[in-house]
C-alpha cells in the first residue's frame, strides 16, 4: 500500500520506537555475514529515506523504490538536504523494474507483510532475484505469526506527540493471520486547528517455512533466517524474523 501526504508527514516520528537506525545496521551486518561490502544497493520500500541514508554512509551506491509519491517526497528534501546521491524510484515491489544489476537488496519495517497475497510474494521475490547479480543477497524483515495473532491481534494502540494524535485499531482475521489496521490521524494546522484523515491498511504474516519455499523457487540459492536483531535462530515467541537470500 501507499501512505498519502498526511500519513507520510509524520511516518518517520511514529516509527521511532521501532528503531530504523539500529535496523540498518543490522541489515548491514547481516550483508557482510552475506559477503556483500559494496556496490549497487536496493533499498526496497524505502519510504522517506531515514534507512536508505545508512546505507549511503556504509559505501554503497543505492537506489530507493517505493510505492508512495509523497514518502518519495520526503526522501528527496532528506537527500537534497544531506547531499546523499541516491536514485529515487516510484514502483510497485511487484512490477520491479530496475536499469541494471544491483549486489544488495534490503527490504525492512515489515514492508513484505503488506503483500497479502501468497503470489504476490513471489512476484515480488522473483523481481528482486532478477536484477540480483550471483553473489549478491537479499535482506528482508517481517512481522510473525505470533505477533499478529498475539500482540497486534484486536487492539489498539495510541500514539501522540506536540502536534499529531494516532489511533491505530487493529481487526485480527485469524483463517488467514492477517491483521486489518485502521488509523486515524489528527495532525495540528498553524492556527491550531487539526485536519482528521483516515487510511486502512492490510498485513498478513507468513510462516516462515512456506517464505523460504518462495524464495528457492524464485532464483535465490541459499536462505537463512535470524531472529530479531540478533545472529541467532529464531524462537516461537519473535515478533519480527530476518531473511538473507543469497543469489
């Protein structure tokens, strides 16, 4: 899905307690784990670009995609303002199109999960091992079972700061582990009124097993799986799980 320009405006300031930076890093880690230190990388789903900077500062040469105009938005003003040379792409994971070769791909912040259709996966993943070049990895996260089903589930979830109010109602359909999030936004004007807007998002979690399938059956010839933010393997009770796929 495609955040519009108010949920963009404050995406980078609600995702703080997910930690973006620290994310990076370790997806970083996990690329030299991967023998991967240099050249093209994907940063897919890249949404303003908070992520994408470390990337640039760590040597690589990186493209950003992402589905939303107005996260791209945000992500040129960051680049013009930092100086970070980075091509900037306004695609769909699943139509992928890319001009050349790249060695990296990292996708993060559960962006996989948004992909609620089993072959919609695999389109995605049979894009991204296309333009990978052999010895390249791919690097993603994505949210588990066990969250969807134990902590996202029916709750809500409220998030404020000096000028904007989130509240985040979540509607969990267990037949398929998908978790229907309803959000409602109030952001302040500068004469002290606010303006209401209104999206909905869908995400489905994927056993592992069934995500490891798809990658083998796209191209990519090894895969491991890690728990969160740590080299090790992942327990029943992780909410988050990383892949790295190699070509």
């Amino acid at each position: 899905m495609a955040y519009d320009y108010g949920f963009s405006s404050v995406y980078d300031r609600f995702c703080e307690a997910a930690e973006p930076e620290r994310r990076a890093e370790f997806a970083l880690a996990l690329l030299r784990r991967a023998g991967v230190t240099g050249g093209i990388l994907l940063d897919l789903c890249c949404g303003t670009g908070k992520m994408t900077e470390a990337y640039v500062r760590a040597g690589f040469d990186v493209i950003g995609a992402d589905l939303s105009e107005e996260m791209l938005d945000i992500a040129r003003a960051r680049f013009a303002e930092t100086g970070s040379n980075v091509l900037l792409l306004c695609q769909d994971m699943r139509e992928l199109d890319l001009f050349g070769t790249i060695n990296a791909c990292v996708c993060t912040l559960d962006s996989v999960n948004h992909l609620t259709d089993e072959m919609d996966v695999l389109r995605a993943f049979e894009r991204v091992s296309l333009f990978t070049e052999p010895g390249g990895a791919f690097v993603f996260d994505v949210n588990t079972p066990y969250k969807h089903a134990e902590v996202l589930g029916n709750n809500a979830f409220v998030f404020e700061d000096e000028t904007a109010f989130l509240v985040w109602q979540n509607f969990y359909e267990p037949e398929n582990c998908t978790v229907v999030e309803a959000l409602d936004l109030f952001v302040e004007n500068s004469d002290g009124t606010y303006t209401r807007e209104q999206d909905e998002i869908i995400e489905r979690a994927y056993e592992p097993a069934l995500l490891e399938r798809l990658l083998y059956e796209a191209g990519f010839s090894s895969v491991e799986t890690f728990g969160d933010l740590e080299l090790s393997p992942p327990k029943e009770t992780d909410e988050r799980l990383w892949f790295v796929a190699k070509k």
